[in-house]
C-alpha cells in the first residue's frame, strides 16, 4: 500500500465549513483520515509539508471542449484532420489537470471519437488528463447547427432516437443538443430555438433508456423550458431564462444542473477584438444584452437554490485552455457566489455532475484522492486558482501529476 | 493590485512560448505589485500581453509589450490600484502604454 501524509495544510473540505489546519492522509487511491491522523497509521508515509497551504478537491468544469483547440476559426475544427486534432485534443486533456482540473464533463466533440479516444486513454493511464464523461458531436436539426463541420444532424423524434443510438454505440457517456444559435455565428440567433419538443423527448427519452444523460446548449427562454418540460439533465448557457423558467428551474433543482459557461459572454464582448470581432461589434449583435440578461438570470437561479456550475466553453482563440479558473472569478464578481460557494460548485457540485458525489469533490475520509495543494488561500482570493506557479501539487487517484517538489517531502516515522 | 501577466505569449511559438512570462516578471519583480502568472490572456496576435485588474475593478488588458515596458507596467498597475473603478479615464494610463490597450473588460452588473 502507499500513502502520502499533507501535513500541516489548511484543509478546504467542500463540506461548506471554513478551511481548518489539519493532516490529510492519503492511502493508494483514497482519502483516508483527515484532520487529526494517528501517527501509527501515518508510520512509512510520503509526508508533503504542508506549512499551512491550502489542500482541496481537485476542481470541475463542466462544459469541456478537448477538441475545442484555441483556434479562431471555427469551421477549421471540422476540416482539421483527425490525426492532428487528437493530438490537440490530448493537449488539452494535459491542461485541464495541469491546471489543477481533475473532473471534466465533456460538452461536446469535434469529431466522432475525439472525446471518447482521450477518456478511454486517460482511464488507462496512457495520457495525462481529467476524469472525463465523454460526448460526441453535438446534434442539431437542419438549418439549426452552430459549426455545421463538427454537427452530428437530426429530424424529428425517429431521427433523434437514431442519432442517439448511434452516439451511444461510440462509447459516449452524455449526449449534446445544440437547441438553440449563438450571435457570433451571424445566422443563428441565440433567442431562435431550433428543436421541438418532440424531438427534444425523443432524445431524452432514448439516452435515458439507456443510462446516458443529455446536456443541451441552450440560450432562449423557451430552450430552457423545453429542456425542463422533457427532464433533461445538463442546461448550457440559459442565457434569457424567463420567469417561468425560473420557476421551473426552481421545482427541478434536485435534478437539474445550469452550468452557463459565463466565461465565454464574458471574452466574446470584450476581449476578442485581437481577433477580429471587436467589442463594438459583439455589442451590436447582442452580447452585451445577453450577458446582461444572463447575470440577472443566474443572481436569481443561485438565490432560489438551483445548482450552478463553472465550466467556460474553453478552447477558443480569446477563451484559452488553460484560463478555466477565471470562471470562478466571474461567479464571484458577476454572480454574487462567495468564494466559497464557487469553490463549492467547482468541487462538491462537480461531484455531483460526475455522477460519483460519495467519492469526488471533497476532501473526506472514503473520497477519491484527486486533491490540490494551493500556495494561498483561495477563499480570500479566488484568483489564486488562475495561477499554475501557486497550484504546488496536483493528484489524481491518490498519485502525483503535479509533484509537490523534493523539498517538501520526507518520510513519516 | 494585481499584475497578471501571459505564461505562454508568444502562444503560437513553441520553441519560445512562456520566455515573454519570464522575463517580464523577473523584471517587475523587485516592484512590490502583485503579479498573478495566467496561462493567457487571449491579446496573442500581439504577443506580449499583461492585464492590470483588481476584485470589483475593471480589467484593461495591454498587448504587443516587451521587457522594454515593465516600468510601465508598473506604474500601470499602480495607477489602476489607486482607481475607485480600474477604468481608463479614471486612471492615468502611461503614454507608452496609450496605444498598447487591447481590451477593457468591465465587471458591469444589470441594472
């Protein structure tokens, strides 16, 4: 058996009480006592010094695009060949955890396989990565896709069925619905909804049939309703929400995750001018409006309870991989969350999402040792997250992907 | 305040990503501003990119930057800590710096 002994970190448990200074026990993949831990237990482990650096769960996005490969151009990502777009994809994988991201929900792929081929060697421990949900291309119905180069198409109930079915067969773990469009694309408005509800139950109805969940990119107020009518598990973005689907939200809070990627509303109005779409001209085909609306909508979704998640929709030319950390900030900045109720919704809440809440997402006895060592304190300063120099060791399953350096290490006795 | 400074620029080289990061901070090191190293900053077609924010403050983000530029970026980053809101016009951006704004982020909240 090997174990690792954090002693002497400030333990930020994701159980929602203030960080408290403690020893964190690691045995093979496992957490296995945490606060005050019997030396005799500790006797022959690892022994990181902590020195009072915060130690947490490993942290979740949930809208990951591996396959998203920080280009501008987004046709590209349909004509890029398969070979180079794998490799980017791993690329990204190694991000997400160098950045201190052990879950990752997958928000749709580029191609066929991409997500699915980067979770299965991730599993394996062939590449270096995140804990992964896979997903595949996202299906839109005709004249309703976003990138038509990366969009799996469908019509009607039968042909929904089928496209699930066929997804499924890949080897994905979630299904994506592109429901509604997006002001950048310059056609596809993000108020427009392109689904029925028809096709939206047909989906649904056959991924739960088969145990699979389904997420939705979807922005217009009636996207949001058709996705809660239908009990769909996963909404993307949820920009204009209206009234009724606040309350809609609210009833189906026990089921439903909201995870906005606000990141993404954020850098398309003000930061993608370098670019070539200024601020003036994402103002004028909507987003400022949306991000407005969509602030609004989200204060409310958090006062009523409803599970909002980070996860930014990273991986274009002016939303980096790598800067998923920022979205915590914005949930601070521009959601009203505290700091600690963001690092709850980007741990005990990606817990959650990845369908494991007994065993990720918290630094508890049982729980999975996927942990971080921060130098600083993350609740004073969310942004500490957003710098890799400050996130000292990263450890997934209870092994070292970032080392916490040898001059921090000795051996218990 | 708050410094933050690209770790990758010049993103799109592989051979020299993540050396602007370096040096730049190094040079602004002995300064006392805070510096928070990102993994980028999205200004990359202009490589050499730093941002000055601060918690509630607007982020304003400069870009085609060297080494030439930390004391600048300094005064820069010390300017917008002594704001009331971050924005341009309510701090005196350096003149070498005038130019080189490639994005002011504001933390607008609805009305």
């Amino acid at each position: 058996m090997s174990s690792t002994l954090f002693r002497n970190v400030s333990i930020l448990d994701s159980t929602g009480a203030d960080p408290y200074p403690g020893d964190v026990l690691v045995e093979d993949d496992r957490i296995a006592a945490v606060g005050t831990v019997d030396p005799a237990r500790a006797e022959g482990a690892r022994v990181v010094e902590g020195r009072g650096r915060t130690l947490m769960s490993g942290l979740c996005d949930a809208h990951t695009h591996f396959s998203w490969i920080n280009s501008a151009d987004l046709d590209g990502l349909g004509t890029m060949p398969v070979e180079e777009h794998l490799l980017a994809s791993v690329e990204s994988a190694k991000t997400y955890i160098d950045s201190g991201y052990t879950m990752c929900l997958g928000a749709a792929s580029a191609k066929d396989r991409l997500d699915v081929v980067c979770r299965d060697a991730i599993n394996a421990g062939r590449i270096p990565g995140p804990r992964y949900l896979a997903n595949g291309p996202e299906i839109a119905v005709t004249g309703g896709a976003l990138i038509k180069s990366i969009t799996k198409f469908a019509d009607g109930p039968e042909g929904m069925r089928k496209a699930v079915r066929e997804l499924i067969d890949l080897g994905v773990d979630q299904i994506k619905l592109s429901m509604t469009g997006e002001e950048i694309t310059g056609t596809q408005r993000a108020e427009d909804t392109y689904f029925s509800d028809e096709e939206v139950a047909a989906a649904v109805t056959e991924a739960h049939r088969r145990g699979k969940r389904v997420c939705a990119h979807a922005r217009s107020a009636e996207s949001v309703k058709m996705c809660l009518r239908n009990g769909l598990d996963i909404i993307y973005h949820a920009s204009f929400t209206d009234d009724e689907g606040l309350d809609m939200l609210e009833e189906a809070k026990d089921w439903v995750f909201v995870a906005p990627g606000i990141n993404w509303l954020v850098a398309t109005l003000y930061e993608a001018e370098s670019f070539g779409f200024p601020q003036e001209a994402a103002e004028a085909v909507g987003y400022k409006k949306e991000l407005e609306t969509a602030i609004k909508g989200l204060r409310e979704m958090h006062r009523r309870g409803v599970r909002i998640l980070p996860g930014g929709d990273y991986g274009f030319a002016w939303t980096p991989h790598g800067t998923y950390a920022r979205d915590l900030e914005h949930f601070v900045e521009l959601l009203g969350f505290t700091p600690m109720e963001a690092i709850l919704s980007a741990t005990a809440l990606g817990g959650e999402i990845m369908l494991r809440p007994d065993e990720l997402g918290k630094v508890q006895p049982g729980y999975l040792a996927d942990l971080i060592l921060v130098d600083g304190d993350p609740i004073a300063d969310i942004t500490v997250l957003q710098d890799r120099d400050r996130i000292n060791a990263i450890m997934k399953d209870g092994r070292f992907h970032k080392e916490p350096g040898d001059d921090t290490t000795a051996t218990a006795v | 305040m708050t410094l933050l400074i690209c770790r990758t620029c010049p993103r799109y080289d592989m051979r020299a990503t993540g050396t602007f990061g370096a040096v730049m901070s190094a040079a602004v090191a002995a300064s006392g501003v805070a510096v928070r190293g990102v993994q980028c900053l999205g200004g990359c077609p202009e490589h050499g990119v730093v941002a000055v924010d601060g918690p509630g403050k607007t982020r304003v983000r400069f870009t085609g930057l060297d080494v030439g530029d930390a004391d600048a970026v300094v005064r820069a980053a010390r300017a917008h800590d002594a704001s009331a809101s971050g924005s341009p016009g309510d701090w005196v951006v350096p003149v070498e710096l005038m130019e080189r704004i490639s994005a002011v982020t504001y933390k607008r909240l609805p009305l």
